[in-house]
C-alpha cells in the first residue's frame, strides 16, 4: 500500500499485522479521489475507522489542511504516527484519537468537507455514524462523505448520491439532506 497521488506520491506505507485490519486497496483508493476531482486542498477530514491512516494521509498528500484520524486499536495508532513520520505529512494540523468512533462524533465540535468511515464489514456500525454525523451537523455545506463497505451494509436514512462497485468492495457517497451533487 502506498500514497497515489499529491506531495508524498509513491511513500509506501507500514501496515498491521493484525487479520481484523482490512486495508483499503489502491485501486479503490484512486478510483474515490478521482470521483472527489483528487484536490483536497483546504479541506477539513475525518477519517473514522483509519486502521493505518490510508485515507487521511492520501488526503494530506493531495492537500487537505487538516486530519482527524481515529481508531480504537492502539496498534493503528502507533502505525498512523510512523506513517506521518515516513512520508513526512506530520506538518499539518493533526488530531490522532484513539476512541470509539460514537464517542468522537458525539463529542465532535468541528465540521468536517470530507468523512472517510470504513467500519467493519459485518457491523451497523456505518449506519450508525451516519446518523450521529447528521444529529450533530458533522458535514459541512457541500461536503461529503464515503463509505466503504459491502452488500449486506444498510444507511438507516441516507440515500447515497452515487455508488461504486469493486469486487466485493462498494463505495457510498453521500451528502447533507437537500444537496445535489
């Protein structure tokens, strides 16, 4: 695994050992931030679920002005860390959680232009952060959020604007209520 695209193209990045930790893969990777137009510059992310901070840091490559990385394994944490390190996008503003995920969006007081959550595959877990990112007004005006995630993956009340299929893998992109994109 490696950074695609922006200032750090072609940093590899460490990974877990761990089996629970399922990486998103560079093919759809680039296929997310060619449907965002690949400039994040200026954004606000989170990235939820970050595992090894795959999304966060693409993000910080391509631009964005500030992550939020959580996870709750101490492992990915310390992996997320060596990876700032590695490809030297420790220079920007940074927030590295280690936390439940509804923990941090309950307590969030930021708005953020682009949500990464790719929470375990046989969990609601997505569904659920969906909902608390509307309740607490998460999202900025026209940002979005992707999920990654498979078939068997409900969004209680969202409807995804566009929706993308990579073998078993599906990306969902979705915005505020009454936003067109």
């Amino acid at each position: 695994m490696r950074i695609i695209g922006g200032k750090a193209k072609g940093h590899g990045l460490a990974m877990v050992k761990s089996k629970g930790t399922r990486p998103t893969s560079d093919r759809v990777k680039e296929s997310m931030f060619n449907i965002l137009h690949n400039d994040l510059t200026g954004f606000k992310v989170l990235d939820l679920f970050a595992g090894v901070g795959n999304i966060g840091l693409e993000s910080l490559s391509r631009g964005a002005a500030s992550v939020t990385f959580v996870d709750m394994s101490q492992e990915c944490i310390k992996i997320i860390k060596r990876n700032l390190e590695h490809t030297k996008l420790n220079n920007g503003k940074i927030k590295i959680i280690k936390s439940d995920f509804k923990k941090v969006l309950k307590n969030s007081t930021e708005q953020y232009d682009f949500i990464f959550l790719d929470p375990p595959y046989a969990t609601n877990y997505a569904g659920i952060a969906l909902e608390l990112i509307r309740s607490y007004n998460l999202l900025a005006n026209e940002g979005i959020v992707v999920v990654e995630h498979d078939k068997h993956t409900t969004f209680n009340n969202w409807e995804p604007y566009r929706q993308k299929k990579y073998g078993q893998t599906y990306l969902s992109f979705f915005c505020n209520e009454g936003e067109q994109k």
